[in-house]
C-alpha cells in the first residue's frame, strides 16, 4: 500500500494571517455580526488610541460604504483640549454623527453632585446609562481590553447589561468558536467589545502598521504637572494642584487618556511609534495600573462600577 504524505500550513505559509490580521479580522467578523444582530448600535468614541482603533476598524469592516452605527462620548468637562479637537475633527472627517451626553449638564441640573477629590470618571456611568435609554441603543461598542484590568479580563466579547445597565458576571454566555449570542429582552442592551483579545503592545503595533493618527498627547512632550499618589497629574480647573503640590515641567507622555482629574502621565522620551512601542514592550505594569488613580480606590473598584453600569 502505498502511503500519501498529506501536508500542512505552517506559520511560513502565504496564507496564514499574522498575528495583527487575526486580531483585525476577529475585530471586523464583530463589528459585522453586531451589524447583522442589532437594530440600533453605538460606538463608544473619546478620541483615546483605543477609541480611534475602534473606529479605524469599523471603518475597514464596511468600506467603502459608511459604517451603520453613531458614536457617542461621555464628556466629563475635563478631558484634555488636544484629545477633543481631535475627537470632533475625525467625526467631520468621515461625516460621522456624535452624540455627547455631557457630566457637566448634569451637575448643572442638580442630578449629579462633585466629589471631593474632584475626579468625574466615576459620574459618568448616569449620562451614560441614561443616554443609551434615551436613544434606544441595544448594542454598544466599547475599546476595553482584557489585559488592562482584572474586571474587564472575566467580560466577554458580549457582554449583557439589564434593564438598568448594570452587568452581572453569573449571567456571562460561553463565546465558543466566535460564536456570539445577541439575544436580549426588552430594556436590555449590549457592550460589545472587539478589542477584548488585543494587548496594549497590539495596539500600538496596529497604529504603526496602519499609519493611524493619534493625539499628539500621546507622544513625549513638555507640560506642567505635579505629583499625586504617585503620579505626574496636570493642573487644570478640576482642582489640581493643592498648596502642597508643587508644579514643574517634565518631558511626559501619556499612556492612557481619560478625566485629566485621574488619568496620571509617564516620564518618557518617547516621539516616535518605534520609541513607544519599544517602551511598552518594556513595561511591566498595565496602562490602567500605572497611570489611572480611579482604577486604585480599592481593589474592586472597576468591576464594582461595571456593576452599576460603567463601561
């Protein structure tokens, strides 16, 4: 009997996708099925790097026709000047529409009190919340990743959220073979999150494979700051710094963009994507955990705000 060697792909093959085209095209077989599942879906849109991958992403999963889904941004009235004029320039770019459910307006309105120390991130779960029952949104896209922070590692790539937004990890539905299950009751909707399986060091990578434009915020730069629990935070109308902060001017970056209250800069000299991603490679500490205070209230505070409806 004669025996016929069968052969198999390897990792040198033409036709076996790198590990970028994998995380790509999860990404874009995610945006589509939402497209395909839902009737009136949302992107969650900052003009943070994760944010703008997102969106890049969408943009490929549908082109050239224009992406069947609106963005929305809560505004906490303290996000950093160059992050928003990036936001609104990409939006008139591609024709896009935005809603903003502002932090702001609702202090105004006496529905949402300041906290002492200042920071808004945590007030953004009631405009957000209220937002998408507003416009009846089912499905909402946002760019949390499981390597950024124990909560987000145990949510799936569907995540369900009841009636009052709120998540429950107990009735958390397998993802077997990228098979996602939409199906939710009235009032309900869900986040959806295609970056579930990226690193940071994938995203970077992606940018600079794609050539994709970020803030410059995300580069070294000088900029006045102070230290705080650690952390180089600006000064800014928020309430920083105390009399007992002390500003100076360091060449900085940021890694993460948020609340300029909470989000804490990185001493780097990093100008270039080659230089950021040599530095992240580097890293031994997430994003998350090095530059957001909001992440070190307590050790379960994410996943406790997941519960009551944060991203």
């Amino acid at each position: 009997m004669t025996t016929v060697a069968h052969t198999h792909d390897t990792i040198d093959s033409p036709f076996a996708l790198s590990h970028l085209d994998s995380l790509e095209s999860e990404a874009v077989h995610i945006f589509r099925e939402v497209a395909g599942e839902f009737e009136r879906p949302v992107i969650l849109f900052s003009g943070g790097k994760d944010s703008i991958v997102m969106l890049h992403l969408a943009l490929k999963a549908f082109a050239p026709a224009a992406i069947p889904f609106t963005l929305l941004h809560v505004d906490t009235g303290h996000n950093f000047p160059e992050v928003i004029e990036y936001r609104d320039r990409v939006v008139a770019e591609h024709g896009l529409r935005l809603y903003v459910a502002s932090v702001q307006e609702y202090i105004d309105a006496g529905k949402l009190r300041e906290r002492p120390d200042g920071t808004r991130n945590p007030l953004q779960t009631v405009p957000l919340t209220e937002a998408i029952q507003q416009h009846r949104f089912d499905a909402v896209f946002g760019g949390g990743r499981r390597d950024e922070e124990k909560a987000r590692a145990k949510e799936r790539v569907f995540s369900l959220r009841d009636e009052f937004s709120q998540w429950d990890p107990r009735r958390q539905r397998p993802e077997l073979w990228q098979l996602y299950n939409g199906r939710h009751a009235p009032g309900e909707h869900v986040r959806v999150f295609p970056l579930s399986n990226w690193t940071e060091l994938d995203v970077w990578q992606y940018i600079a494979r794609e050539g994709i434009e970020l803030p410059e915020i995300y580069f070294a730069h000088e900029r006045e700051v102070f230290a705080r629990n650690g952390m180089w935070l600006t000064a800014g109308e928020w309430g920083g710094p105390k009399e007992s902060e002390t500003v100076e001017k360091r060449l900085i970056r940021y890694r993460t963009v948020g609340d300029m209250s909470c989000t804490g800069a990185v001493d780097s000299d990093a100008t270039t994507l080659d230089a950021v991603i040599a530095e992240i490679a580097a890293s031994r500490l997430t994003e998350r955990g090095a530059t957001r205070a909001d992440d070190k209230m307590s050790e379960a505070a994410m996943e406790d705000r997941k519960r009551e409806g944060y991203f």
